[in-house]
C-alpha cells in the first residue's frame, strides 16, 4: 500500500479536488498490467490530497509520472504497507 499525496500552496477547490481524483482514477482504467494499481481511498484537506493504493512500486512511480506531466501541484509518495 502506498500513499500519494499531492499537495497545493493554495486552498484547492472542490471542482479541483474532484477533478484530481477523477484523474486518479481514469488512470486506474489506462494502464497495463505490471503497472495496475486499485485506488481504495482518498483524504482531502484544504491544500492537500491523498490517495490510498495497492500497487507494486513500477505502478506508484508510474502514476507519478503522469501526475507531475500533468499537475501543478507538489506529488509526493511513501510506503504505508
């Protein structure tokens, strides 16, 4: 289990932060098998969120990837599991 937080310097939106998790999870659907990953859950605060996978290592830094190609936001990740 992994968590990947991913963090602002302002207040997100909720249209932002639905629309982060959206993201999130369309890419749980896009990507090939040695990369799968499940999303089980997200945490929001005001400036952050934090999603909740099961994945090898391959599949976090892949979603890691796509997020920082794509977001303007800080992305972080550490083992929890």
């Amino acid at each position: 289990m992994w968590a990947v937080t991913i963090t602002s310097n302002k207040t997100l939106s909720n249209k932002k932060r639905n629309l982060i998790v959206e993201y999130i999870n369309s890419e749980t659907h896009n990507v090939i098998k040695q990369k799968y990953f499940i999303l089980h859950d997200v945490l929001e605060g005001r400036k952050y969120l934090e999603a909740i996978i099961e994945g090898n290592k391959l599949a976090v830094l892949n979603l890691l990837s796509i997020l920082k190609a794509n977001l303007p936001y800080r992305i972080s990740y550490k083992k929890i599991y």
